[in-house]
C-alpha cells in the first residue's frame, strides 16, 4: 500500500459516508470517486444525495451527474471507467477516495468482474418474451440444461441473471460460468472502510434525509422529469424515491403515500446492503452512534495513510 492506494468507504445509505468522505478529503489532499448506480443521472441530485456544489468546493468530485436519466449503465462499464480515474488521481499525487453503497459497482471495480459478450438486442428481446409467455420456470429449465453451476448462483425470482446467463450462452455457446473463470478481469487494490449503525437511528436518518430532501425541492425534481419527455421505462425515472413521487404525479398515489413508500422502501434497501457488504472481505469497519463521529472517523482513516 502507498499514499495513493486508493480508500474506499463503503457502507448502507444515509450512514454519511459522504460526510466522512470530505473530512478526509481535507487532510488527506484528496479526491472523491462516486461507486453509486443512481447518482450517475443528472437531474435526480437531490433524490440521490449527489455532491453539491459546495461539496465540489472542498474535493473534486468524479463519477456523479454524468449520465443523462435515459442511458443504461453497467458494473462493468462502471470498473472499466473508474480505474483509469483512479490512477489519474494517483497521477496528481493526490489520493483517490472511492464513497458508495453499491455493492456491485464496488465488486466490479475493486475485486474483478467477468466482462462477457456485449448484449444483443434480439435475443434480449426474444427471452423477454419467453419470460412474459413461458414463465420464469422454464428458461430456469433451460438453464439448468446448459449451465447448471450458473444457476445454482441465481435465486429463485431473479430472471435479470437467467435471461442474461442464456443470452451469454446464445452469443458464444458456452456457458457463463466457465467465461467468468477464464476472464475474470483483474481488480484494484484498496483501503476499505465501513460505516455502521444500529437500525433505529439510521431509520432516523433515512426520514431525516427525506424531509430535508422534500424541503429542498425533491418534489419539483421529480415534476421536471415528468415533464422532460423521457420514456417511462428510462432507468432513471426507476430510481428510489424517483419512482414513487412520479407515481404520485401521475395520480396513482397520494404524497403522504409516497413519502412512506420511500421511507420503507429506503430502509429495506438499508438493509440489503448491510447483507451485501458484511461478506465483502478486508473490510474496517466502524460504529456509528453519532454524526459527531465523523471528524474523528475520517482522522483514523487518513492515519493509514502515508504522508
């Protein structure tokens, strides 16, 4: 490890791993690399807790409010173009600070992840519509004909990885499984730093965030979306918190209803990250009780860092 290895704070939303991140920033010279699916979009900056201006401000900020609300974006594509940001950073002299919750993304960059065939239009369209037609069950069947090591990964209702393991095989007749072990791109040396609390206050936190989001103008965002023209099916428009106040702008639900479906719907994610990132390996974790921490967290991440 040396003063420009990569740090990487990782950990469930509304933990303040942005916060702690400018704190480190500050005395580690360093600059902030968003690992953050939904944070990607512009326009959903307030929704998704993106860096302000302010937070630009202190660090240079990369990887966040690049992408329009209609462009598909991947892990893969996320490893390929944060790495040679990282070694930019490194370049500069500065270190590289790596903030996100999503585990993929971080999986991707940090510790390898097979880059397959890219996807095909038609025979993504094609096992789409067996799926409507057939059932999740028996493209399940055909995978388990032709990779039965894929599936044995794949949980029961997830018919994302089934479509793709099959459109994999399609594409170059073997399966998926054994593609992963033969090019299984090579991951990125880190530092990593995970941040905890307890359910309750970070239920508290989630709520907390929604409020403030709602008084800084989540509401009129999500009107702009609407209005912008962007076909339902856009991935931004499917974003947490996105989603549900555009339901209730479209009159499918009250605000009071859409405000608790975030708040649910945050915490479970909350909650699905914990799961993900407790087997996510070489992790130092702290935990949280207060935001007051945080000055003190970011001081004993920056001591590992060689000045």
């Amino acid at each position: 490890m040396t003063r420009t290895t990569p740090v990487v704070l990782l950990g469930a939303t509304a933990g303040g791993k942005s916060e702690i991140a400018l704190h480190l920033a500050r005395l580690v010279d360093g600059e902030i690399v968003g690992a953050d699916s939904r944070q990607i979009y512009r326009g959903l900056e307030i929704g998704t807790a993106a860096p302000s201006a302010s937070d630009r401000a202190v660090a240079p900020h990369h990887l966040a409010s690049f992408l329009p609300p209609d462009e598909i974006y991947s892990a893969g594509r996320y490893a390929r173009e944060a790495a040679p940001v990282l070694e930019e950073i490194a370049g500069r002299g500065r270190v590289p600070i790596v903030v996100g919750g999503s585990g993929l993304y971080l999986r991707a960059l940090l510790d390898g992840l097979f880059e397959g065939p890219e996807r095909d239009p038609a025979i993504r369209a094609a096992l789409d519509e067996r799926l409507k037609r057939e059932g999740l069950d028996a493209l399940r069947a055909d995978l388990e004909r032709v990779d039965p090591v894929a599936l044995a990964s794949i949980l029961p209702g997830d018919s994302v990885r089934v479509i793709r393991a099959l459109e994999v095989h399609a594409l170059t007749g073997r399966p998926i499984s054994e593609l992963r072990r033969e090019r299984r791109r090579k991951g990125v040396a880190s530092r990593r730093f995970g941040i905890r609390w307890r359910r309750e206050p970070l239920g508290t936190r989630i709520a907390n965030r929604i409020r403030d989001q709602l008084r800084d103008g989540f509401l009129a965002q999500a009107v702009e979306l609407l209005e912008s023209g962007y076909a339902p099916a856009a991935p931004g428009l499917h974003t947490l918190g996105y989603r549900e106040l555009l339901a209730h702008l479209r009159g499918t639900m009250s605000l009071d209803e859409a405000v608790a479906t975030i708040a649910l719907r945050t915490r479970q994610l909350a909650k699905r990250q914990e799961t993900w990132f407790r087997a996510t390996g070489d992790v130092t974790w702290f935990d949280l009780e207060s935001p007051e921490q945080f000055p003190e967290i970011a001081r004993s991440i920056a001591a590992t860092v060689p000045g």
